[in-house]
C-alpha cells in the first residue's frame, strides 16, 4: 500500500526566526519526521504549498482537491494548519472523491522539539491505512469525520462537534 502525503504548511512546518521573534517556512520537516519514526510505509511526499491556514482561501483548497483527484493513490494523508483544518476537510468531503483522505497537523511547531507534530503524523499513517474512503481529521491519536469535527480553541484540542 503506498500513501501520498500532500504538504500544505500549517504549524506542522514553521520555522522560528530568533533576530525577528516570528514564524516562517522554509522547507517542509516531513522527510525528517519519517525518517525520525523509522517509517517503514511506501511513502510519496509532494510539498503542494507552504502557507499558514489562515492565509488559505478557496483557490489553494482548489488546488488541494486537485492534488487529491490526480494522485494515483487511494490514500492520502494532507497535512495542514489547524486553524482552518476543518473547512478544509469540509470542502474535500464536498468533491466526493472515491479515496481515504486523512488531514493532520501541529499545535506546535516540529522545529521547537516539544511539538504534538510526530504524534499525529504517526497516528494520521495508521488511520489513513485503516479507514474507508471518506475525509477525516486526525490530531492528538483520535480521528473524526469532515462533518463532525470542530477545534475547541479554549482548550487547544480537535473534538467532536457539540
């Protein structure tokens, strides 16, 4: 089974700039964190774009749709920043596309070492191998449906929705 990891940006891969005390990308972190988790998954990754969710508007989920429909594989794994996550998991569950899509992504940056990232790239690998076709979200070793999720920001965490 081979899976295709879509890199959008998100916390997942930011970078910190000590001189200006911000966040930026550079490159995505993912060959590292698979190598680090000894992944042993046939695994494609492409970096489709680097941005922070906040920045994503209609045309890069355009654009992640059409990275979804044109891969060859029926399992794909996206990572994404947290805070617009879930209106992209809407809008992928929208396309109906005959695949298991997986979104996941960080609270913390995986540069700052203390980061959930590893976690839930590991657990999003064992979800996207497991569930049937459909979109879901899978952050802190739990998965949810596009349609039954929201981030509790009070708390920092993905739950189902009230």
């Amino acid at each position: 089974m081979s899976v295709r990891i879509i890199v959008t940006g998100g916390t997942f891969d930011k970078e910190y700039d000590e001189l200006t005390g911000t966040l930026h990308f550079e490159q995505t972190h993912l060959p590292e964190m698979l190598q680090r988790g000894r992944c042993m998954l046939d695994v494609q990754v492409d970096v489709l774009m680097m941005i922070d969710s906040l920045e994503m508007k209609e045309t890069h989920r355009q654009r992640i749709v059409q990275a979804c429909r044109d891969a060859h594989e029926s399992r794909l794994l996206i990572t994404h920043g947290t805070d617009t996550m879930v209106e992209t998991a809407q809008y992928l569950a929208a396309a109906a596309l005959p695949k298991t899509i997986v979104l996941t992504g960080a609270m913390v940056p995986y540069a700052f070492g203390s980061s959930d990232g590893l976690f839930n790239l590991g657990s999003a690998l064992s979800f996207v191998q497991c569930l049937p076709a459909g979109v879901y979200v899978a952050m802190n070793g739990r998965y949810f449906t596009a349609d039954n999720v929201e981030k509790n920001r009070n708390v920092g965490v993905f739950e189902e929705r009230r």
